[in-house]
C-alpha cells in the first residue's frame, strides 16, 4: 500500500513538475466578436460609421471588456501618457486594461522583432519609430492595417501631408501616425536683443548679431557668445553629440547642404565631397561647445540649456515647452532642472531650413496579437482627433503636435504667451523638414553612420570615416538585395518628396 | 539512497510484482527525470540549435531562411570589424589581467600578515566584485565626466589649472578610462584568490629560510610564487575568460566608441545578434570564438601546468 501511494505521489509530482515548466502564459479568451479584420462586424461598416473616431472605437471595443492589451511604450516620460492618462480613460470607457509594456527607444524594436521571431503574441500594440516601418512589414511584425481602417473608420485626413506618408509601406497602411518630431533651433532671445552683444558682435565679425539660417551663422554667433561667456561657464550653443542619435544632425546638416544618400545604382555617396563637408562643418562647430560635448546625450544639453548656460540649441520640441516653464512644476518633470529661462526663449527652423523630422512614432497592431481588433481601436482612439489634441497637451509627455487641428488649436496656443510661435515654428519644420532614412536595413545604416560621425568628433579624418561609413552602406545594401534596396529606395524617395532631398 | 522496506503481498499476481520491482528499480530515475529533461532543455538544445541555425541565412532583413553551408563562418573570416573588436579584447584581456594579478598580489601580500584595521579593510576591498558591472560602467561613466566629473576637478587641484579630458570620446584616453574601470572592479577578485593561495602556505617554511638568511625576494621567488602559482593560474584562467566576454562595462562607458575603437567581441556579437538580427551569421560567429576561446585556454592551461611541474 506504501509503495502504491508513493507510486502515485511521485507520478504526480512529475506531471505537476511538466506541466508548470510547459504551461505558457495565459492568453485571454477571444471574446465573442469576430477578431479577423476581414470580416466586418455583424451590423456593418455603415452602421459602425457613426459618430467620430474616438466613439466608434469606444463602443466597438466593449465587447472586449475585460481582456487585457500589452502595450509596448518608450519608457519614462514617454509611457506617463498610457499609465496615467490614455491607459486608464480607456479602461474606464470600455472595460479593456492596458498593460504598459517600458522599454527603451531601440528596444521598441529589438523586442517587437524578437517576440515576432518566436511568435509568442506577447504585445498586442506596438509603438515603432517610422523610419522602421520598412523593416517591421517586411518582417511580418506588423499586422496591415487598412481593412481595420475601413472598418472602424480612422480620422487621418487632417496629419499634416508630411507626417502622413510615414504611415505606409508600399502603399499599406501600418500604423497610424502619432508624433510630430521635428528638430527646432531654441535660442536665447535675451542674448540676441541685448544691444550690448549686438554691438560687440558687429564689431568682430562685420555684419549685425541675428538669429542663424545658416551654419556660418550659428558658427559665428556660437563663437561669440563662447569667447564671451566661457569663463562664467556659458557657452554659445550645444547640440547632442554622443553615439546612438549623433548620426541624425548630420543627415540634416548633409540634406541641407543638397545631399544625396545614394547614387542612382544605389552605391552610397555620404562620403561624396558634400558628406566630408558637412561633417567637417559639424567638428568644427564642436570647438565653440562646452568641453566634452562628444558624450553630451539629451539629458546633458537639456540640464545645461534650462540652467541658462547654453544660447542656441537644436533638439526635439518638448524641450520648448519646458524651457516656457510648461508641466516643470509637475512631480513627472520633478527631475528637470530648475528653469532659469522661462520668457527669455526664442523658436526657430535649425540653420539650412530643413531640421530633420527625428523619429517620430507610430502605433500599430502586432501581427502575433490575440486580440487584434482591440488592439487597433486601441490605437484609433488614441489617436483620434479629440483624444490626440489632449495627449499632444499633456504636461508631462512628449507626443508633439501632428494634426492640423493641433497646431490651430485655441487651447494650446494659450498655454504660455509664446505658445503661437512655438507651434508655428513645429508646422514650418514639419513642412520643410527631412525624414530619416526609411528603408529595410535602416537602423543598420544609421547605426554604421553614427559610428562615422562621432569617429570624426574623436579626431579622425572626415573623409576616412565616413569612405569606412559608404563601405559599410555598400555591404549592407549588397547583402540586403541591391534590386530589393533600389525599389525600396526609389519608393521611398518619390512617396516622401519634398521631405527626403530639399529642392 | 534509502528506500523504506515494503512487504509485498504474497497475493500479488506475478504481473503486479513485476511492476513493483520495476518502480523500485526506476523511482530515483523517475525523481531524476524533471532536472534531466530541464538541464536538457535550457543547455543542450539551445546550444545544438544555434550550431544548426549558424549553417543558416536566417536574417531579418532577407527573407527566405535556408541553408547555406559554412558561408557564414567564411564570412565572419572575413569580416574586417570582428578582427577588430578581437584584438580591442584581446588588448583589454592582456593589460586588465596582468595590472589586475599584479595589485591582487601585492594587495594579498600585504594584508596576508596581521595588519591593523584588516577587518575593517577587507569587506571594504571586496565591494566592487558584489556590484553589477552595468551599473560600475554607468558610475564611472559619471566619474569620467569632462565637465562635472571629479577625476577632472581632481586632477585640476593637482595640476593647478582646469582639466578637460574628454576621457570617453578621446582614443588616447578612452582605453586607459575602460581599464581602470575594470581593473577597480576586478583586483579584488584576484586578491581574494592569491589571498586564500598566500594563507595555505606553511609559514614555518619562510621561518625556515629566513633562518638561512634568504631576503625578501629570495623568499617571494622562491617559496611564495612557486606555492601559489597554481591558485595564480587558476585565477589568471578564470579573469581571462570573464575579461574575454566584457560586455557591460564597454557597452555603458562607450557604447563601442569613439566610432567602432572600443568595441569588443561581445558587444559586436550583441549588436548583430539583437540589433540587426542577423542570426545566422551571428551563431556563426558564435561559435567560432567558442572554438578560438577553447583553443586558447587550452594552449594556455597546458603552459600554466608545465610551469607549475617545473
């Protein structure tokens, strides 16, 4: 009787034991509403049509109540917007939770690529930078969106012409636009006005103080400032120079200066002489900075430029807002620096008139999801017109303006007195500004690039790091498919015009 | 193993017998079998299937997964930036050890004896190994700082005007930051090893030789070393494989920079394997410093063995 009852124990045990090591997690019931985008809702598109975006996803999602959508989000400030403002409103609407999924920015897409690989149906949205939309479509990580558009009726007429294109793939849409990410030039207007500096700075360099439109300005005005300032610790100007995002001030910079990415066979032409140019231009540009500015990431020019210690930076526009005093005093901007500036800043498209709209974010709908209608009204009702015009507002976030509604709206344009002109200067960039390198291999470009142009910043020869740079373009673009690299390339050129090559 | 003494029925037909004494004979192996099936699982698979998929073209940006043979190992062969980010670790491997066994020793030799304040000095010493490598990358990083770093304030009392060494973004000075990163981390690793080398050594032999009036280095080279030298091997084996692997330090002080000048053979592994997601190419690459790695500690042990014997 012993041994039989040990018998059964120790059998147990073991299934006990296989059973948990084999268990995945648990993925919640569909619920009773068809999830194939293909097969409109019983009732109809017609009758679904009614009311704005927003309200048709709201009651197309309640079905779906109590299920849960795995949310991936940039983390820190940027998932405040779904942890305490769109994740529980939408909860609350619709009975639907949203688990936020905090990652860091490249992370957004190494995870979504990874959990696709081994098609785990471990997010349900996924937010991605649209430089990546290449990538991800032709990887099957996103899920086409535009039967879910006609279904459910997405607002998308009013993102401005710019921003729109960047939802598509070779003419599928897949993911709705979501951030209006432009670089603008602040500048201290404080500085500029004084007559003092107006005076001085004429007498040195022959022609009056102004606001930079060109880089020999910014030059000019940044050497100024810095051989006048240095030695209480100011300096005239700063620009995020540290590996990972330098690569993106000098596509820009390089576009501005009429470059071309490629030739017309699709070899690289970065280190033609216009490339050795620009970047000779950008480590020259260095010497004016603060010491050590080769490792100032965000963090570093943000501290310095809401600490008065900066006159012209060029970044992405929350820095605006806060530099006005706008959401600092929230406990989710506790850790931005005292605000010495408010009142004293000015806004303006970079020098060379054409800043590069860096990064950026869609939203779209893993291909792996469970839940994929769900996950798209997610996605529609975020990014509504009435729910958008909210979250661009938002105090402590970092979605920037991308609807014309956004940039029109009474509200916003009274936040602080200098608020028109901020939005205006966000749509002039918006208008003439340069998307990021948007073919399959982009991040692998960018990231060979990156290398190129803080090599330079350490010292080394422009032309020798960025010919290494070409060459590495060359082998990626090779191993990728020449054919396949040209069409995607071709394409991506004639969809984004006039914001790939400035005219 | 003990099992309790069961009776068995003499009822029992000869079938149930059987069955008993097959459970009496297979329990342990049945206990056995969800660690066996786990160990399997999480170690060998892995390992066999990423030998399979380094035969593959699998990579993200390329369609159509198939096998292509040893092209991927060709191509490694061949690939300019992991001869590179080789020899930046080999580099890092021979300064960080050597620097890292020499303050070990010394460190060792002196609070081998009864110095006053040892308790007090040795958990202060160990601190460094407890902490995870990212976040001593991301201190030092802070530490390094041109302009609000203290190695720069303090080297400007020193010198008595403003110091502004770009320490991080320089290649004069990049690698002198990374290996005195690392060696602050790791020296105390070393020291606890030749420490506990130093106490196993019988002190009436150094009462002996002093006696014979051996000097201080007499009795270092002649008693001390060839006693530790095995416990030194091992330590030196051992940092040697770690600093081979350095990943996190490189991957918070540089990111790989200046350009690609510190990047080392893990990170570049990192880069291609869940950056780019060329995965094929990356478990070739994979194995194929495995094997260099196997070689070389091989070679290396053989050595260390030869020169213990004599």
């Amino acid at each position: 009787m012993q041994l039989r009852l040990m018998k059964w124990v120790s059998l147990l045990m073991v299934l006990s034991l296989l059973l948990a090591a084999c268990a995945g997690a648990s993925v919640p019931a569909a619920p009773a509403a068809s999830s194939d985008a293909a097969q409109p809702a019983a009732g109809g598109a017609a009758a679904a049509l009614t009311g704005s975006s927003a309200d048709r996803a709201v009651e197309a999602a309640k079905p779906y109540a109590g299920i849960t959508l795995n949310v991936t989000w940039e983390s820190g400030l940027q998932a405040q917007d779904p942890l305490l403002f769109s994740g529980p409103k939408w909860e609350e609407l619709t009975g639907i939770k949203i688990n936020v999924v905090e990652v860091s920015f490249p992370e957004l897409y190494s995870k979504a690529v990874a959990e696709h690989l081994v098609g785990t149906g471990a997010y349900d949205v996924i937010n991605y930078s649209p430089a990546w939309t290449g990538d991800l479509a032709e990887s099957g990580v996103l899920e086409p969106l535009d039967e879910y558009i006609t279904k459910y009726g997405a607002e998308l007429d009013d993102v401005l012409p710019t921003y729109r294109g960047l939802m598509y793939w070779k003419g599928v849409n897949y993911g709705l636009f979501d951030d209006g990410d432009t670089f603008v030039m602040y500048y201290r207007k404080d500085w500029f006005d004084d007559q003092a500096n107006q005076d001085e700075f004429k007498a040195k360099f022959g022609h009056d103080l102004v606001v930079p439109t060109t880089w020999q300005e910014w030059d000019e005005a940044c050497q100024f400032f810095t051989e006048k300032l240095s030695a209480d610790g100011s300096y005239g100007c700063g620009i995020q120079r540290a590996e990972g995002q330098a690569y993106l001030w000098f596509m820009d910079h390089f576009r501005a200066n009429g470059g071309k990415f490629f030739d017309d066979a699709m070899g690289a032409t970065i280190n033609d002489e216009i490339g050795v140019q620009s970047l000779t231009e950008m480590v020259n540009s260095n010497q004016f900075m603060p010491p050590g500015i080769e490792k100032w990431g965000f963090i570093e020019i943000l501290s310095a430029w809401m600490d008065g210690k900066l006159g012209m930076i060029i970044t992405w526009p929350p820095i605006g807002r806060w530099s006005a005093g706008y959401g600092t005093d929230t406990e989710q901007l506790s850790w931005v620096p005292k605000n010495q500036i408010a009142g004293k800043v000015g806004y303006a498209v970079p020098p060379g008139g054409h800043p590069e709209l860096a990064g950026g974010f869609n939203l779209g709908v893993s291909a792996d999801s469970q839940n994929k209608d769900a996950a798209y009204l997610f996605v529609q009702w975020l990014q509504s017109p009435e729910i958008s015009a909210e979250r661009v507002k938002l105090q402590y976030a970092l979605r920037d303006p991308y609807r014309e509604a956004h940039f029109n709206d009474e509200g916003y344009k009274s936040l602080w007195p200098e608020a028109p002109q901020y939005l205006e200067t966000l749509r002039k960039g918006a208008e003439t500004g340069v998307h990021d390198l948007g073919i399959p291999g982009a991040r692998e470009y960018e990231e060979a690039l990156d290398r190129a142009v803080t090599s330079a910043y350490a010292g080394g020869d422009p032309q020798e790091a960025l010919d290494k740079a070409a060459a590495e373009w060359n082998a990626i673009t090779e191993r990728i498919g020449m054919d396949v690299q040209k069409t995607a390339y071709d394409e991506w050129v004639s969809s984004r015009a006039p914001n790939v090559y400035p005219e | 193993m003990a099992f309790p003494n069961v009776t068995i029925n003499k009822r029992t037909t000869f079938s149930q017998s059987r069955r008993s004494q097959w459970w009496e004979h297979n329990l342990r192996y049945v206990f056995v079998l969800p660690t066996v099936l786990m160990i399997l699982g999480l170690s060998l698979f892995p390992l066999l299937y990423s030998l399979w998929v380094s035969f593959l073209q699998w990579d993200l940006q390329r369609p159509q997964t198939r096998f292509i043979g040893f092209k991927n190992y060709a191509d490694v062969l061949r690939d300019v930036r992991m001869w590179e980010a080789l020899g930046h670790t080999l580099f890092i491997i021979v300064v960080a050890v050597a620097v890292e066994l020499l303050l070990g020793l010394l460190l060792a030799q002196t609070l081998s004896g009864n110095l006053p304040g040892k308790r007090f000095i040795m958990p202060l010493l160990l601190l460094p190994v407890v902490m995870a490598p990212l976040i001593v990358g991301y201190t030092w990083r802070m530490l390094w700082d041109t302009q609000y770093g203290p190695i720069n304030q303090v080297l400007g009392w020193l010198i008595g005007r403003p110091v502004e060494l770009v320490w991080l973004a320089n290649p004069r000075t990049v690698y002198p930051a990374i290996l005195i990163t690392e060696i602050w981390q790791w020296t105390p690793f070393m020291f606890l090893i030749l420490l506990a080398g130093l106490a196993a050594v019988n002190p009436e032999l150094y009462e002996a030789a002093a006696m014979d009036g051996a000097s201080a280095w007499q009795l270092f080279r002649q008693i001390t070393l060839p006693l530790v030298w095995p416990v030194m091997a091992l330590a030196i084996l051992f940092r040697a494989l770690d600093v081979f692997k350095i990943f996190d330090i490189i991957f918070s002080l540089t990111g790989g920079g200046p350009g690609s000048q510190t990047e080392t053979a893990s990170l570049y592994v990192y880069i291609l394997g869940f950056k780019n997601f060329r995965l094929g190419y990356t478990a070739a690459m994979a194995y194929l410093l495995i094997i260099l790695v196997s070689v070389v500690i091989t070679l290396l042990w053989r050595q260390l063995g030869r020169e213990q014997t004599r």
